[in-house]
C-alpha cells in the first residue's frame, strides 16, 4: 500500500500519487501513459485521470505495481472495478496479466485462453483478484517460463491450479527443481498446434520464446522495443550468458514471421510481419555494432 506521507513531491496534485518507493520498474508509464511519467528517476503523476478510460487506465497500474508504490488520497471505490477488468485483453486470446511482481523486477506476463487449455506465460504476482479471474476464464493447463528470471510466484500456480510449468533444463536449479516438462537441446519444439517454443540462448543459456499462431511472439527478456532508441533491442548490460550466441538467436528468429513482440522487460511493439522483419534487421544490425 501507498502511503501519503512518502508521496513524492514531483506529483501533479490531486487524488493520485506516487510514492518513494518507486523502483522505476516503468510498468506504470506503458499501462497508463496518459497519468505517469518518469521524473527524477522514478515514476510521478502528471496528468490526474478525469474520465471513465483515464481513471480504468490507472487503477490499473495501480495494481500492477509490483512495489505497490501508486496510492491514491481517497479510498477507491471502484477499485473491483478495475480488478475485474484483468486480465487485459491485448489482441484475440491474448491477455496481459498485470499484477507485476517484483521478485522478477517487474517482468509482464501473458495469458492465452485456448479450448484444450489455457496457458499462463511467466509469472504474475500470486494475489487472489487475479486467481479468481484466471479461474474464471477456464484456470491453468501450462504454465510456460521463458528463463529463469521471471518465474515469480510459479509454485503457487502450480500448486493451486495443478497446471504443468515448462522451462528449459539449463535454467533449472534450486528451487526450480520440481519443474514438471523441462526442455532439452536447442531445436524449436511444438507444445500444441499454433504453439512453437523456439530456444534463443545469449540472455541465458536455456531462454527460449513461444510463438503463437505465427502472430503473437512472447519475448521473455530476450527482446524488446525500446522507447529511448525507437527500435527493437535487447538488453547488453543484463546479459548473463552470451551476447554473441543471443545475437546468433535474433537471427534465427528472422526465420519466423510474427505481428506481436510480447516481452517480460521493456515495451511491447505491435507491427505488420513485413514491418517486424525490418525492424528485427535492424535490431540485428545494432546489436552487432553495439
Ligand atoms: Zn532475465
């Protein structure tokens, strides 16, 4: 819970506020960019919501908060308002989980809703509006995990929705050992039709991405789009394996064709598949130069 007394002064006035213990995770500036903003290194509010869209939009950033650091001065009556309306509907099938965890530093996840069983793509905070609402929709058959930074509260999904989690072998240990399908080598494997695990080591040694429908490409922390440098990249700094094998893996990925780039960390970006070819070049192009 946000607390007034540590509400950051960089905030417009009026009933919504950030508070110090913003960790600049960015989730609220891509769900409601219409109210946040980054000022002095961490998240304020600049515009206060003052219609129906604006006031959803930041109830929801409010609870996807992984530090719980967006408060408001007034108790928010219409806050199951906005806990009903998750999982978000992003295009068809696919839902974004909201409800970012911190334990993965804010990583987003995914949902897809499918007649032989729903998949949740990494992992979500463990909180009971959002189990209820998953439940709702038809509960967990798979729970499918890019690598093993973003996995969060994967043992409480497991246990309450018996699904079966994947991920691959070389990123399990610890607490990660009871995995239930844990993948091996590095060819790309059909989980289901429309339904393609394509390993792209470099992140770490065992990332892979899911594809879906030849449309939708859930990126884990492999890829993304970056709103400083205006294209697709990936993350040099946070690379724990190989830059040069992840670069390796960009280019195999040109193999595929896809509309949706779905990440844990960074921006989504949405294109047409000609579009996303290009930008996946020169992706490829930067990070070779980088
Ligand atoms: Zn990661």
């Amino acid at each position: 819970m946000a607390h007034l007394n540590q509400r950051r002064f960089q905030n417009i006035n009026g009933d919504l506020y950030v508070d110090a213990t913003c960790i600049d995770c960015d989730t609220c500036r891509w769900m409601a960019p219409q109210m946040f903003a980054r000022i002095d290194e961490q998240s304020a509010v600049y515009h206060q919501p003052n219609n129906e869209a604006e006031r959803l939009a930041a109830l929801q950033a409010l609870l996807s908060c992984p530090t719980s650091s967006i408060g408001t001065v007034e108790k928010p009556q219409d806050i199951k308002v906005a806990q009903s309306s998750f999982p978000i509907p992003i295009e068809e099938n696919v839902y974004h989980c909201g409800y970012h965890s911190e334990k993965s530093f804010a990583a987003g996840s995914y949902f897809i809703q499918l007649p032989e069983g729903n998949i949740l793509i990494d992992s979500p905070r463990f909180t009971p509006p959002l189990v209820k609402r998953l439940q709702t929709l038809g509960g967990i058959r798979y729970m499918y995990l890019t690598h093993r930074d973003d996995v969060a509260d994967h043992q409480k999904f497991a246990e309450h929705f018996q699904c079966q989690r994947i991920l691959h072998e070389e990123e399990i240990s610890g607490s990660l050992s009871d995995i239930e399908i844990q993948l091996t080598g590095f060819e790309p494997l059909e989980l289901a039709a429309d339904l393609l695990i394509i390993p792209v080591p470099g992140h770490s040694r065992g990332h892979t991405v899911l594809l879906y429908k030849n449309k939708f490409l859930f990126t884990g922390d492999h890829l993304a789009w970056s709103v400083r440098l205006q294209h697709l990249y990936a993350f040099k700094d946070y690379c724990w394996y190989s830059w040069t094998e992840q670069i390796k893996s960009m280019a195999k990925l040109a193999d595929y064709s896809f509309e949706w780039i779905l990440p844990g960390h960074g921006r989504r970006y949405h294109g047409d598949a000609k579009t996303m070819r290009a930008e996946l070049q020169k992706c490829i192009q930067w990070m070779e130069a980088a």
